[in-house]
C-alpha cells in the first residue's frame, strides 16, 4: 500500500532554523555532529523526508566548507571574523553555503531566509549589517579570486578545500601537491550508506531483492564479500523493514575488512576491547557463528546499552558486554584470555571526514602526540590478554603513521613475542593491493570507496 504524502515543514525557517541551532552547538566538547543531528530531528516533527534531506544537507554541508565559507564571508564584511557573534556568524554561513553549493535554492531565498534567522536573535543593525553581507556575496562570491597555490600552498589548498593549515602542511611533508588536492576531494565527497548483510539470517542477494526500491541506487560493494551501498535512500534506515528485521548493520566497507583480518572460527573466544556501537561485534559473531563466547568491552555505559539493543535486534548471541577503561591494566585484567582480540582504538578520526566533517575543526594537531600515547597505552595493555598462538587486530580510522605504524612499531621493538601476520589468506582476492608487504593493511590505497583505515594483525607467538 503507498504510503500517505508527508506534509513538508510549514516554515522554510524551521529547518534552517533547526540547522543553525546545530551549528551553534557543533563546536561544544563531546558533542558531535552527528549526536546533534540525531538529537535534534527526533523531537523536530519533520516528518517530511525533503526537509530531513535538507537540514542534514545545511549542518554537514557548511560544517564541511565552514573555512571556504569563511574566506567569502571575509571578502563581504566590513567586520573582522572574530568580531562577529558566532550565532550571527553561523547564520551567514548557512546562507553563503545554499548561495554556493545548493543550485536548487534561489539567491533570494538564500539571502532572505538567513536574514531572517538574524532577527530571530540580533538587534536591527546587525540584521542590516548581515543582510548587506549576504547581498554582496550574493552578488560577487564568484568572482572573489582564490589565493594562488604556486605562492602558498598550504593557505590555497586550505581555503580551496576547507581543510585547516596545520593538516594540510602535514599532507604536504609526506605527498606532491596533486595527491593533497586529491585527498582534500576524497574527503570532502558525500559518502554512500554502507550495510553489512547479517548472514546468520539472509543473504547478500536476498537483502539486495528485499532492499529494491529502498534507494537511488543498491549495489553490491567490490571488496567486502557481505556489503551493500546505497545512495539516496527514500526513507531512514532505521524505518526499512529489512532493519527491523534484523538483516543488516550500517557499517563502511573498510571497517568490514578490518574484522577480517582476524583469523576467526567457531569456538574462538573474542574480544572486541573498543566496541562502541557494536558494528564489528556483530560481525565477529557472524564470523563464528554464534559459537564461541564474544566480549564487547567498552567505556561508555550508554553506548553499552545501545549495542545490547542491537545485538538483539539482530539475533546475535553469546555477546557479554563489559564496561573498562584500557587505561587501567588491572581492569582490564579482570575481562580474562581470549583466542582474538580486535582494538578499533579511539583515534583523530581523520580517515573518515567524509563522514565526520566536524572533526577536522575539532582535532588540533598538538593532540595527535596524546592519542598515539593513549593508543600505545590501550595496545600494551591488552596484549597480555592474548593466549598463545592467539591474534590481536589493532586498528584506527586514521591514516596518520603516529597513530599507525609507529605505535606497532614500538610495540613489536618491546615485544618479541608478538609479529605481524599477514593477513592476505583471509581477505578477498581484490582486497590484496590493500597490504603491504610487511602486512600492514591500509585501505587509503582503494581510494574514494571506502573510509581511510591502517590495521595490522598480530600473532602472540608464546
């Protein structure tokens, strides 16, 4: 039966409005993007799938261009940046954005709706101050001229792609230009939705049948053997029948790679020591088939109480969740020895912008010295709970080498017990330019396909 037509949002503000209100919050400590979107279109009543699309489209798109946003908003205000109230300075991002990246909106539309939103909140010459800002922009971003790559690369490459300079220097230590440029626009793509087909109760084809008309567009990944990629859904995920019943995760198809590193096989004993939402618990059960005892440990007593939610959901059994700060190595002594032990560890992020545009503003690089000694710290300590012959995966969605060869480095230089095994065997044949002699898994090299993680699979000889 076709579903009734939703009724759109009776204000154009409403959505905008609920966009700036997410933009104002973006930058607050242990808030990310994606919490605020979540947070805020439950209790919005937009129902309509048009508006859902479009206030998603407003928070990540200027989140995304925030630093190119800036440079146009520059070159039209009479007023320094930093001089501007950050809620007035969100509101004429969000209208210089729909001015240069959504074709579909009207320039007039775009001025005057910001404009509005400044009344909201502003006084009558701050309105008059952003309504002659967003008419000047309106009139002349195009031709403001871009600074020139040839005399300051790391400016131009910044301000082109909306990337901050302390990360675009370090790209251009270890790449050309081209490849930093390259990478800048990998990032900044709009990802697909990816899905993991739970095997335990259908089949890759048959989830793809059950999907038909879900989406744009729904394909098999190339790599990953159980992935799925949508574009363009008509609806949320969570409202897919297929969802309910338990027939996939969402899950990217580098973080589905990841668990196959893992030797895994019915009866193993697992160890997912930073589980968080649970994607690749679920897929480590799959892989023994609800055999063998899985321990899903994290810090986060919420997060916890959502990945028992999902496990159920999706039938998977034999799941014991566990709170534990790696930090502590006499709580994480208590967990007891697994056959495997797979560490997503918390890292900068910085190999899935894509999806987490936030990030880029938020991680400053005088914090990627504490996450490779946070990450060394969580390595150390869960290596004693490997048994012999056992594997540990260690993992981050970065590729930056403090967070990856250089913490397995150190950490293979104290312990000799411990080597890195290939893990090429176990992998789909596609997915072998992704290793490096050394066995070192690095999934950059599929680039624009997948998110940006390093892992590496090591085996506790004795």
């Amino acid at each position: 039966m076709d579903r009734p037509p939703k009724k759109r949002a009776k204000s154009p503000l409403k959505v905008r409005s609920l966009a700036l209100e997410i933009l104002n919050d973006v930058d607050s400590p242990n808030r990310t993007l994606d919490q605020l979107l979540e947070e805020k279109l439950a209790p919005s009543g937009l129902e309509d799938k048009r508006d859902r699309a479009l206030l998603n489209a407003l928070a990540m798109g200027v989140t995304r261009w925030r630093s190119r946003l800036d440079f146009i908003i520059r070159h039209c205000s009479r007023t320094p940046l930093d001089k501007i109230d950050p809620p007035v300075l969100n509101a004429l991002r969000l209208g210089v954005f729909q001015l240069a990246y959504l074709n579909r909106i009207p320039p007039s539309a775009a001025v005057d709706t910001s404009v509005e939103l400044v009344k909201l909140f502003s006084p009558k010459w701050v309105v008059r101050f952003a309504n002659a800002v967003l008419r000047r922009a309106a009139a002349d971003w195009r031709r403001i001229p871009l600074p020139d790559l040839s005399a300051d690369p790391v400016e131009a490459i910044a301000i082109r792609k909306s990337f901050p300079e302390w990360l675009v220097r370090r790209w251009l230590q270890r790449y050309a230009p081209e490849e930093t440029l390259r990478r800048c626009d990998l990032l900044n793509e709009i990802p697909p939705i990816t899905l993991r087909t739970n095997t335990l109760r259908t089949s890759r084809p048959e989830l793809i049948a059950a999907l038909a008309g879900e989406a744009e567009s729904i394909e098999p990944t190339a790599i990953a053997p159980d992935g799925i990629r949508l574009t363009a859904p008509q609806r949320a995920v969570h409202e897919m029948p297929a969802f309910q019943q338990g027939w996939f995760q969402v899950q990217d198809e580098a973080a589905q790679l990841v668990t196959l590193l893992l030797p895994l096989h019915p009866g193993n004993s697992v160890l997912d020591a930073c589980a968080g939402l649970g994607g690749k618990t679920g897929h480590i059960v799959q892989m023994v088939k609800n055999k063998g005892p899985v321990v899903a440990a994290d810090s986060s007593l919420p997060r916890l109480g959502r990945l028992k939610r999902q496990m159920r959901r999706m039938g998977y059994e034999n799941v014991r969740t566990a709170a534990c700060d790696l930090t502590d190595a006499s709580a994480i002594d208590t967990l007891g020895r697994f056959d495997r032990v797979l560490l997503d560890a918390p890292c900068s992020g910085l190999g899935v912008l894509r999806r987490n545009p936030d990030a880029k503003w938020r991680i400053q690089e005088a914090m990627m010295t504490r996450f490779s000694q946070n990450q060394t710290t969580f390595l150390e300590n869960l290596a004693r709970l490997v048994n012999p012959q056992g594997h540990l995966v260690y993992a981050v969605c970065s590729s930056e080498p403090e967070e990856g060869k250089q913490v397995v480095d150190r950490f293979i230089g104290r312990h000799p017990e411990f080597s890195v095994d290939n893990p090429v065997a176990r992998l789909p044949v596609q997915a072998g330019s992704l290793v490096d002699p050394d066995g070192t898994f690095s999934s950059e090299r599929c680039p624009g396909v997948m998110d940006g993680f390093f892992a590496v699979c090591l085996r506790r000889m004795v």
